[in-house]
C-alpha cells in the first residue's frame, strides 16, 4: 500500500519565471543594440573627420605646389567638387594672406540625440618659411 502526503514537490518552471528571464535577457540585448549603433556613428563621424582633414592638407599642399601664389577657380572648384563627393554637403573655403592660408571646411555631423550637428574645421597654414 502506497500512501501519498498531501504536498506535491515542483519540477521545472513557470510559465512567468521564463517570461521574466526573457524580458531580462531583452533588456540586455537591447542595450547592446543601441551600444553598437551609437560605436557605428562615432566611426562614420571619425571617418568625415579624416576626410575633412586630408582635403584640408590637400589644399595647402596645392597652394605650395603653385609657389604659394593663389589658384585658379577652376583648380578651387575641383577641390571643393572632390571635397562634396567625400564628405556630402560639406563646404570649403579658402582665405590667403601675406604669408599664411586658412582652409575652412563646414560640414554636417551625426550626433547622439541629435541627427545632424553642423562642424567646421579650420587649418592654418604658413607658407614662407
């Protein structure tokens, strides 16, 4: 003869233990997403910025080139034409001086929190030793 107790012992889980494990686990991996997401803006950004710099440096060593006399406007336009190409939207400007070169370029930016905050980036360049 068997006799059972009025208690039952409980195997596995419930149906809401695992609902809250998932709800955590998503929490998690939404934060991840959203981790990686801002990691890809700052490389796009860090990419422009290089760009910004390099076209920057191209146009002072162009200026050098050219016995540091200005350039044409056709020279300038395909500067600023190869500039739009590689950093869309962005805009350049050129100022000589006496012995000195100003290069500024303003472009648009992806921020956190913000789509688009507008950047400018100006070299100073000295010509004459």
């Amino acid at each position: 003869m068997l006799v059972r107790s009025g208690s039952r012992s409980q195997t596995g889980f419930t149906l809401i233990e695992v609902l809250v494990a998932l709800l955590v686990l998503l929490v998690g991996l939404l934060g991840v997403v959203g981790m990686q997401y801002l990691s890809l803006q700052q490389v796009n950004n860090a990419n422009l910025r290089s760009q910004v710099n390099l076209h920057a440096q191209q146009m002072v060593e162009m200026i050098r080139a050219n016995d540091n006399d200005a350039l044409t406007t056709a020279e300038v336009d395909a500067w600023k034409a190869s500039l739009g190409r590689d950093v869309p939207g962005a805009t350049g400007a050129v100022t000589m001086n006496t012995n000195t070169v100003d290069v500024t370029i303003t472009w648009d930016e992806r921020q956190y929190g913000n789509d688009a905050a507008q950047q400018s980036y100006t070299m100073t360049a000295r010509l004459e030793q």
